[in-house]
C-alpha cells in the first residue's frame, strides 16, 4: 500500500497576501482556489512537487505562523536560493553543519541532507531550503 502526502495546510492570517507570496514570490502552481460556505480554500504546489500546501479560511484552528520545518527539496541550493531572492523572497544564507556547529556556504562535497537555507512566510510559518541531488546516488 502506497501512502502519498499530498496537502499539508499552512495557517495564515491574510489569505491574499499569502496567495501572492506563494504563487508570485514561491512560484508555485494554483491548483484551486473556493469558497465553500464560510470557508474559502486555496491550494498550490511548489514547481516539481506532489504535495501541495492549502491555506484560506476556516481550515485550521492553528495559529498563523505555527508551522515549522516545512522542507522544500532542491537539488542545488545555490541556484534555488538566487531565484528565490530574484523574486523578492528574503532567504537566509546556505549553511551546513560542521562539528555539530553551522558553518556559511553548502557542504563542501554538496553531500545530499547538508545543505540548509531558511525563509519565513508573511505570517512567519518557517521553510527550509534543503539539497538533495537525486543523482548523485
């Protein structure tokens, strides 16, 4: 039996700034975007993923800003972090870790799961920027 992830809901306090951080400054795809009763619903995936994040009214008692450690996969972390900050997303620096402390710049070999960057949302919910370069075995 195949278990897929396939929404993980953000809560945010002003959905039509975070539908124009995702979907402008992020880049991700709108899958949907309704309102049912009092509840409006937007979906949106990051380029390449099959997950997507849902956000809006009514989804979550969580308070906006709560969520944490949500992974975004990339394969060079140099390029996704450029991008990022070209669209007016403020991404801290790449950083690995070294002796169980951060050290600034990627994993000098680029090993896959060293390499972090860090960005927070509007409402403050926190996205790690993380290398996994699939090819590399």
């Amino acid at each position: 039996m195949d278990y897929k992830l396939e929404l993980v809901i953000i809560p945010v306090s002003d959905v039509e700034r975070a539908k124009k951080f995702y979907l402008d400054g992020m880049g991700f795809g709108m899958i949907v975007d309704t309102s049912v009763g009092d509840k409006r619903v937007i979906q949106a995936n990051p380029p390449g993923s099959e997950c997507a994040i849902g956000f809006g009214t009514g989804l979550t008692s969580a308070a906006p800003g709560s969520a944490q450690g949500l992974h975004l996969i990339v394969s060079d972390i140099l390029a996704a972090r450029a991008e990022l900050t070209e669209r007016g997303v403020e991404v801290g620096s790449v950083r690995h870790m070294e002796s169980g402390e951060w050290v600034d710049g990627p994993h000098p070999e680029r090993e896959n799961y060293q390499s972090f960057a860090d960005f927070t949302d509007p409402d403050g919910n926190i996205w790690l920027l993380q290398e996994v370069d699939r090819s590399k075995g």
